[in-house]
C-alpha cells in the first residue's frame, strides 16, 4: 500500500472508536490512541511501557498469518478488535519465507506479512512482532529452514555457527527492509519487538541475543525489544539480556513479582498466556484450558499479556511441527488443526471462553468493546465416494538414485518434507530392521503391504522396528518397498533440527540393506499436478516387481496402495467448510491442487478445515493420497472440527 493510502485509511480508523480511545481504566490508565500513520513512541518506563510518554497496557491476542487464509485475515483481527484487544502479536516463520537459500517470498498469499500489518493499523490495531529467527509455535523445525540441515554440521540458534549466524542475517535483512517503515516510531503500528524466543529454555548464552539485538538495530529497528521465556527455565540458565521488556509464558501474578528480580527496571508482562493448549497425533481428545480467573488477576494487578494465541487457525500443508523429550523419545506430531481450543476457533467464531474473556476485559478496562463482525459465509456439499485415480507406485519421479544405503532426507536429496521410496531386490529373509524412522515406514513385499513401523506410539500402531517378511516362494528375488513418510520437524528443545527419513540402519535378518534405488518426493511441488492416472498407460512404467535395471517400458501392475483417489465437490455457493476423512485410513488432502494437510485415523482430528476463499462456485477437484487404503471411503462436509463425543 502507498503511504498515501495508508495515511487516509488510518485516519479514518479512529472514528469508529470514539468514546474508546481515551477512556481511563480503574487503575488511571489512559486507553492510548489507536495506529494514526503518525509518529508515536512506545517506550519503557519505571516497570511499565509508555506510548507517547502515557502508561499504556498491552492487551494482546496472538495469531499467525501463516495459518490462516488471507482472504480472512482481516475478519480475525477485527475478532480480537472486538475482544477488546489493543494489540496483534504475530509471529514471523522464518521457513515460511526462504525454503532455499536467498529465496525470499514475502508476497505471495499469506506470506504477505507487510500486508497484515498494514490491516492491523487499518483495523486500529498495534502489532508485536515475534520473528525468530526461532519461534517454537508448534511450527515445523521451530521456524528456521529445513536447509541449514543438508549440512550436518551446522549448529543452530548459536552465535558460534559462522553457517547459522549468516542464513540469520541474511533473512533479518530481508524482513527488516519490510517492517522498519511499520515501526510505530515511523507511522506504523509495530511497538515492539522480540528477541529470538525462549531461548533460556535451550541455551544460556546471553552473547547470541545480544548479537541477534545488534542485527536488528544494524538495518534501523532500534526497538524496543522484549523477550519470552518460561519462569523456571530463566531462573535456571538466565539468559536475559539487559534492558529489555521481559515476557514470562504462562505466568501467574506471583511469577510477575519474581521476574522483576531479572528485568530490574524494566516492563515484565505475560508473554505468553494460555487460554488453550496444542493436540497432539494419536491423544484422545482435544485439548482445552479455561482462562477466565487468571486473566482477571493479571489485568486487575495492572499488567500487560499476550493470549497465545487468541486464534490459531491451521497449520496447512505440511506446517504442522512435532515435539519430542530431550532424548527424541514420545515423538507427537501436531495435528493439521491448530485451533488450540483458542477464544476464536478454527473457523473463526467465538467460543464460549471467548465471550468471558470479553466480559473480563470490558469488567477491567471499564471500555464497550466493539461489536463482532459478521461470521464469513459457510458452505457444504452432498456426500462423496472419491475413485480410485492414480497408483503411487506408477508415479515415482523421475529415475531413482542408487545409493550405498538409506539415511537423512535432507541430505541425501535436499529433502525438507515428503516421502521417500527405498527399493531392493532380496532373496531368502525372515526379519526387517528398521532403526530410527522419521516418522512413518510402510513396508511392501512384491507388491504387497505386510507391515509398519511408527515414530508415534500409539495401541494401534508398531512402533518396533522389526517388521516380519513373508516367507519365499522360490529362488527368484523378491522387491522390496520402503515408503517413509514424515511429519514436521521437532520445534521445540534440544533436539530442534532431526532429520527427516530412515535414518537407520536398515537390516534383513542383520545384513544391512546396501546399494538401494531411492525416490524422493516432495508433496508440495509441481509432481501432484502431472499425476498418470491408472488407465493412462502411454508412457512406460516400472513395476514393483520389474527387476533392478530390466526395461522398464513394461506394463502398469495392479493398482496397490497407496493410492491416490479422486472426486468433484460441487458446491453452489463458496464458503468455509470441514471435510470429514474419518472413514479413510492416513495420508494428505488437496483442495484444487492445494495442500490441506494431513489426515489420521488414530485422531483426535478427522475433519480439515477448508476456507472458503479456496473453493469455487461450482466444480471443485478434491485429490486424497492414502498411505494404506486401494478402495475408496466416503467423504461428507461438516460445520466444525469436533465430531460428537469428541470435545
């Protein structure tokens, strides 16, 4: 947006909060001005924050871009407008941006995060800004790229890392150039901003913040600056670096009092608070929290809080991360949902929670909010049994490479996500080993599937890596397939960068599995649109039984799983709409070509979320890839993310 623009639209804002932005509060607190396009100072004070020299509160609820479509973007922030919010804290996802090195996206879709600032001075809204470089979110690998990991050498969130410390700058440069002109010191609505994120909860040095600090002030954001950490963990390794606001996650009022110990006279405030909490893969229910009398204490006491998160969306296509102990052991990925039981869920709405927490505000700061906004429009459409379209098998791309044995993805193919298919020719064997499998093997003998092997331990699920073979039917070598599947990086902890892949070693009856073909195939790229369906039989094919090196212009075996199925929804009139899979098996869902997410029977969740904005009037192409099902399953529509008996 021009400045011009931006100027008229921001001065227009103000209108319709009169009687709100100057109202003062029980404790003789100014409510500040909203975003106006001109200059402001927020600043500290003597343990509190100063906008424009008045004690200002910040009343923040956190969402992020990333996870919601943007055609909504502006819906959500006006929610936490009318919650009687003053404030938008976003977190930036590094990853999100650069998949590759120096390949910057900050325009397209929702990685225009310039954008949704410019909407939250627009909606009169100020924004806190958590760009990492590591963020945690629930967000795979905690932000930073999958490619610092194709070298194995790198070390992450280190000063000491000349590898690290240089992706840093470089993608410090490229976001600075787009949030300096929004800093609220020049016209923008941008108030603050952090430093890295619970870092104490990993690290101790106090050196790396410091630099990270100097960066930021390098490209012309001078602050101020605050940080988030977790009370015991600060009081453990105190990496707090001096002078800036000191954020506390999940802190109560005597949490508050302690930190003022670390910050002196800075601001402590609640950094994070939880008025819900993550899901994970394979838990029996969603998981839900009650905010109510703790957000009464904090405000009554005066300070500042950031809800995380006030909406949390979705964690689209392949987004979602993991977390592990310390030692990689109880791996539990994210779910595709990030609703997080948050005051506006998935969809947008409001809750219940939402409504008391509204209550406790307006009870507090003795300011009307204002009113909802309309809800966006929803949509259906008549239940659907997909066909079976397209054979994985017939689609592996491209010429396999031939490697001494299976290992990292990101190394051996420059891999972040995906799955990756390892084939072998083997003769007499009663045993296969699979050690260290991230996250997912399924494992077929001549073309039949006879077996798993799961990272995430679950009743259902084998989580032992022996999985035993058929026996042999004569002396002409069997073929092996080894599908790995993944999910998302581990985002939080010591173990933050795993590799992703069969790690190993892999084993038949204890002889490693050597000299192996391999493909790799990454979900999200232009392979899903040139599918060969099952009846196409015009290019030449290899076969699962065809053997290493024979011609491969044979004929297509029998469709096996996985399969990919497909079906239209006809939908007459767009708008966001739950698309119920708890009737297939595990895989992913494309909408029109567009990555959904991930789906798995051992729940919680069974419906993805799909905005309206990414439907059609009309046809809509619908593309399931099932790792284990070859019949198809119907598929309905449904109005929320929680089935019945399932809250």
């Amino acid at each position: 947006m021009h400045r011009r623009s931006f100027l008229a639209l921001s001065l227009l804002t103000p209108l319709a909060f009169a009687g709100r932005g100057w109202a003062a509060s029980p404790a003789g607190i100014r409510v500040a001005r909203v975003p106006d396009g001109r200059h402001h100072a927020f600043t500290f004070g003597k343990r509190e924050f100063l906008l424009d020299g008045e004690a200002f509160r910040v009343h923040s609820g956190e969402m992020h871009p990333a996870r919601i479509a943007k055609e909504h973007w502006r819906h959500r922030i006006r929610m936490a407008r009318a919650m009687g919010l003053n404030t938008v804290a976003i977190y930036v996802m590094w990853n999100h941006h650069e998949r590759e090195p120096g390949v910057f996206d900050f325009e397209t879709g929702n990685r225009d995060v310039g954008a949704f600032m410019r909407l939250c001075a627009e909606e009169g809204m100020w924004v806190y800004l958590r760009p990492g470089p590591y963020i945690c979110g629930e967000w795979t690998n905690g932000g930073l790229p999958a490619y610092l990991l194709r070298d194995p050498d790198t070390r992450l969130r280190t000063r000491d890392d000349p590898r690290y410390m240089a992706a840093v700058r470089r993608y410090f440069a490229a976001l600075a150039e787009r949030v300096a002109p929004l800093m609220a010191s020049a016209g923008g609505p941008v108030l603050m901003v952090q430093i890295e994120n619970e870092y104490s909860m990993f690290a101790d040095d106090i050196g790396y913040l410091d630099v990270l600090r100097d960066i930021w002030r390098e490209h012309g954001i001078d602050g101020p600056f605050s940080v988030s950490d977790g009370w015991k963990d600060l009081q453990r390794r105190k990496a707090y670096p001096a002078g800036t606001a000191l954020g506390l996650d999940g802190a109560d009022v005597a949490d508050l009092l302690k930190g003022r110990g670390f910050a002196g006279e800075s601001p402590v405030w609640v950094g994070e608070a939880y008025p819900g909490w993550l899901t994970h893969w394979g838990e029996p229910t969603f998981a839900t929290k009650d905010y109510e009398t703790t957000l009464r204490h904090i405000m009554r006491a005066g300070y500042s809080f950031n809800l995380y998160v006030v909406h949390g969306g979705t964690n689209f296509g392949l987004t979602a991360g993991s977390n592990a102990e310390d030692d990689g052991s109880q791996f539990q990925p994210v779910i595709t949902s990030y609703d997080y039981a948050a005051p506006i869920d998935e969809r947008g709405r409001p809750t219940e929670q939402y409504t008391r927490l509204r209550r406790v505000i307006e009870e507090v700061t003795r300011v009307t909010p204002a009113a909802l906004p309309p809800a966006p429009p929803s949509a259906s459409f008549a239940p659907v049994t997909p066909q079976a379209f397209a054979s994985l098998w017939d689609n592996l791309p491209g010429a396999p490479a031939t490697l001494p044995s299976p290992g990292p993805n990101e190394i051996l193919f420059g891999l972040d996500q995906g799955l990756v298919v390892y084939r072998k020719r083997i003769d007499a064997g009663s045993v296969l080993r699979l050690e260290n499998v991230r996250d997912y093997a399924v494992v077929h003998v001549d073309g039949q599937e006879v077996g798993s092997v799961s990272r995430v331990e679950h009743p259902s699920l084998n989580s032992q890596p022996e999985v035993r073979l058929p026996a042999a039917g004569g002396a002409t070598p069997r073929a092996l397939d080894i599908l790995i599947d993944t999910f998302g990086h581990i985002n939080f902890g010591p173990r933050i960068g795993d590799h992703k892949g069969l790690i190993g070693p892999a084993s038949i009856d204890g002889v490693p599995l050597r000299e192996v073909e391999a493909w790799a195939i990454p979900l999200e790229g232009d392979w899903i649109h040139g599918l060969r369906a099952i009846a196409d039989e015009s290019a030449p094919t290899r076969t699962a039984t065809a053997p290493v090196g024979a011609d491969s212009s044979v004929k297509a075996s029998p469709p096996r799983g996985p399969m990919f199925f497909k079906t239209t929804l006809h939908i007459e009139s767009p708008g966001d709409v739950y698309i119920d899979l708890s009737a297939w098996s595990k895989g992913y869902l494309w909408i029109n070509g567009q990555l959904l997410g991930r789906y798995w029977n051992i729940g919680p969740q069974q419906r993805l979320f799909c905005p309206g904005p990414w439907i059609r009037a009309g046809d809509n192409e619908l593309l399931v890839l099932d790792l284990h099902r070859k019949t198809p399953a119907m598929i309905t529509a449904a109005d929320s993310l929680h089935t019945s008996g399932n809250s």
